[in-house]
C-alpha cells in the first residue's frame, strides 16, 4: 500500500474544525495522545484504532505540565521528522498529526501573582505555572505508586489530557497499559467528568528480550539497557510464582525487589495492587497488577504486569 | 407568540445526542446552567441566548458538589413545575431543560477508600465524594472571597459545569455576574482547559428596590428582606464615592460594612479586587470589582458591583 501523508496540524481551532467536519461527514475519530519519539508501543495503539474509527488523530506534544522542575523535561527525547515518518509506515497511516506548539500560552491577559504565592508557600509546581492555574485530579488514584515520587505528574497528566480532549473531540481514546495507573486514571476522569469518549487501553509491547517499550529506553546505556531486563523477569517470575499459588504478595514484593537490585536497578516501588482503584493488596485473592518502578542510572522505567488469578 | 413547550432530557447520552443532530444540522447551541428555582435573573441570560445561538438549552440541577455538608443543600429552594412554567412564558422559549437526576452515580463500579481517608485525614469534603473523585480546581481564583468560607465551593462549580459542558456540548454559554467570582473562575477554566465554548457573562438583575435577584431571597424573612437592602445600597453609595474621587479602598470598604451591619446584616466578607484577577487592591487605578458577601439570619447573600473609573 502506498504510504498516506498525514496533514500536520499545529494550531488548537483548526485541530477542532477538522475533528467537527469530519464528524458532519459520519466519520468517527480515534485519538492517540503521545510525548513523540514513537515505537512499536505506539504504533500498536494506532493498530487498535484503526479497529475502531474510521478517522485517526496523534497527538505529539511533550507536556510540560506534568513535569517538576528538577525532572527530565529538557532531555525527554525527541524526533519529529522521524516520528512523521514512521506514521507514514504504519498500515492505514493516520489522518492528522496534531502537534501544538506550547498548550498553556493564552495571549495577553493578566496575569496573577498565584504562581509567586504558590512558591512561596512551598507548594509543588510544574514547569508551567505562570498564567495557567487550572487543574483536573484524579484525588484518590493519583496518590500511590508513581504518585508518591512524581507530585505534579498525574495532575499534569490529567490536565493535558483534558486539554486534547476538548480540542480533537475525539470518540475513542487510545493508552498503553505501560503506563497502568495513567490508563485507570484517564478512565476515572472520563466517567467523573462525562467525557462523551470512550477509553481503551492497549497491552504492553515489549522488546524481544522483555523489555517494555518506552521512548525513554533510548537514554539507558548498552549496559543499563541488559540491567533494566531484571524488570521484566522480576514481574514475570512473580507471575508465575501467584499462578502457582503463592498469594502471599509481601513474598512476592520481596523476591522482585531483590532481582532488580541484584541486577544493579535502583527501585522506586513495587507494589501489588487492586486493577481498578489501584489499593495496595497484601494477599492475592482478585484480580491485581503489579507495578514497579526503578532506576537506572539517570533512566526512571516503569513497567507492570497483570495477575488474573 | 404560543408558548413554546420545552422537551425535558433527563439522560446525559440522550442531551449529547440532541446536540450533535442539532449541530450536524447547522444549529448553534446556547447553554444556561442553573439550580432551579428561576427568577427574572436566570431568564435575562436566556434573552442573551437567543441573540447568540439559534437553540437553548437550561438544565436545572442542584449540584451537590458545591456543597458542604453543613450548608444549605437540603434547603435550597426548588419548584420544577414552576420553573417549567416560567421558561415556556419566556419570549421565544427554551428547546431543552436538560434535568439529570444525579451527576455523580456511576453505576456499580468498585468504590475506592478515598473517602474514608480523606474523613481519616481531615480534608475538606462535599456531598458527593464516595465514589466521584476528579475534581477541577482552578486553583488561585478559588482561594479568595466566598472561596474563604465555603471550601468545596469552587471545586464543586468548576467541576460541575466541566461535566455539564461535557454532557451539552454548547456553543456557548451564559453565567450571572452576580456570582461574580463563579463567572470569572468559569472564564478561567474555559480557557486553560481548552473547551471550545464561549462564555459571556450577563448583567446583575436588580429588584425594584434593588435587591440582587437569587433564588435564596424566598428563604429572608420579610425583616431581613428588608435589611438585606443594606447590601446594594452600600455598594452603590461606594460606586458614586469612587466617581467622586474616594480611591481609598479601606475607607469604602468600612463605610459599606458599617452600613451593612447597622441595618442589622452580618458582613462574611467586603473587599473591592481587580476584575480580573480578583487580586485585592488597595488604592482605585484601574477597573475593579466591589464584592460582598452578608449573613441575614440564616441567608448568607452575596452582591457586587463593577466600578470603571
């Protein structure tokens, strides 16, 4: 099949117009929301719409509303040309790139003094706080697992989401399942808000050696990349382990930890929670998912598995 | 004209779907949310809608969300067979009265112990937060005014009409300047959060005698019907006293308290702050907002008033 040029859109009223004449013409529009610098994991995710709409929208925009100051904002890889180029690849292409220049840039009005208040009362800010000061939370999901190291990620995630959702206006959503507790905070906030969006959520890809995909994986070194393998087999040992009927998920929690650090990994968590509201478990009786994040070198990886015992 | 009998949606799929075949038909939507119990307020904006868009859409809903549970919820006044009434009298009607009977149930999802913990630890909570848990928060303009006596209530407003706007899907939509923070918190929402809607906000309608139209005056005696008086009354003598050249804001400030509370009015707040930002000011330079908000017996009303010298 010959390769479909996608049209790049940049600015947030023409995104709109595209998505409502497509809308008056019968389509339905399926919408990808990436950071860019694609892989197989987004690819898969646009595979997955294509079962579902007939019009596809991507999104690449790095949000810098859900990252902290002191985190990687300025190093978060990026490749445009790259990116248009894989879509070109994909089967069925997508219909539009939208990709906005800055999100949270409104013109000339006034501006208040929240953002010197705010850090002067030693409040956690992002890298956007300066004029823009409304946000979405998730209050009880956003707390735990990533939550706890990361104080403004889920808000900002939330936040930007909302944003593109308001301005595609898309029918479908599509998330990777990488990102577990991102994914149950996205369909949280869709059936609280009423979003008229429907959300699915697209399993892990991973690497031929486990290693789920993540555009962050292009920052690890050859010898962190072998190390962050220990995530994978850490989850999928302690898979088994619950399969075989070991319930007990402090044992299980332990056994990991020790293979990633073991391995050189530094782990921010690991934890085994309930599917839906992400609540710690203590032993595995429903279904649950393990989610573990870890450290290596200056890469923060986060990867999860799912156990349907 | 025949009055014209509005459809009555009680189901947020059925309001969406009413919009998009409106909208696909070329039709552009005007929204005026309100809590019932209409007054010539309320039908000043659905005379401001009919010179915007061409179908109008009320709902009537008491957000439970706005309130604490130690407020007047279970109070508030309604009477949907009168406001049915009201709205088919209106000059060329309304098309929907859109009257969900509760925003916030979201059938049998499994319910999170964030309520519990959040009771646990203290927080602020509303009348709605067992299972609902994504709240909009925009976060500088909530803090002030009524925002420092009625904790949730911002909260509770922005999320509200996020969800409502999801719901509606309005071109645009009309607010009250009487609840002149709400207006502004509104317009801030709308923009950082991208919706594709316009708001425009109408005029305080005025009693006769100059009492700001609310649905809460039924519940004043007609003693503190008649103290309540003192509110306008300060207000507009600080409006003149400005033109006059008094720019002082402490002195119009203790002037209009001193009148509030010697008609036997109990002051919550009176302070005059920027239009816009709603950042107090202390001396009159530019174009700013007299806000007030009073106890008369058990009704606490709020007023204000624009002052462009």
């Amino acid at each position: 099949m010959a390769a479909k040029e996608p049209i790049i859109i940049r600015d947030k009223d023409e995104m709109r117009k595209w998505t409502r004449t497509m809308r008056a013409q019968g389509h339905t529009i399926g919408f990808v929301p990436t950071m860019g610098y694609l892989h197989e994991g987004h690819i898969s995710l646009i595979q997955e719409a294509h079962k579902h709409t007939d019009r596809i929208v991507v999104s690449i925009y790095v949000n810098p509303g859900q990252f902290s100051p002191n985190e990687d904002l300025s190093t978060y890889p990026s490749d445009f040309q790259g990116d248009i180029k894989k879509l070109k690849s994909v089967c069925n292409g997508v219909d539009v790139v939208f990709n906005p220049k800055n999100l949270y840039e409104y013109g000339n009005s006034q501006i208040g003094n929240g953002y010197e208040r705010n850090i002067k009362e030693g409040k956690v800010v992002s890298c956007v706080e300066s004029d823009h000061e409304t946000w979405v939370r998730v209050e009880n999901l956003e707390k735990g697992l990533c939550g706890k190291s990361r104080p403004v990620f889920f808000r900002g995630v939330a936040t930007v989401v909302t944003k593109l959702f308001n301005i595609v206006e898309p029918d479908v959503a599509f998330f990777g399942k990488k990102d577990y507790q991102q994914w149950r905070i996205i369909q949280r906030m869709v059936r609280d808000l009423d979003f008229g969006i429907k959300v699915i959520g697209s399993d892990i890809v991973r690497e031929n050696d486990g290693l789920a995909m993540s555009s962050r994986n292009v920052k690890l070194s050859p010898e962190n990349r072998q190390r962050a393998l220990s995530i994978s087999r850490a989850l999928s040992r302690a898979k088994v382990e619950a399969e075989k009927g070991q319930v007990n998920c402090r044992e299980l929690i332990n056994c990991a930890i020790q293979t990633i650090n073991e391995a050189g990994g530094s782990v921010d968590y690991a934890e085994i929670v309930e599917q839906e509201n992400l609540e710690p478990v203590e032993t595995i009786k429903t279904p649950v998912v393990f989610c573990v994040a870890a450290w290596f070198g200056k890469v923060r990886l986060v990867d999860n598995m799912e156990i349907d015992v």
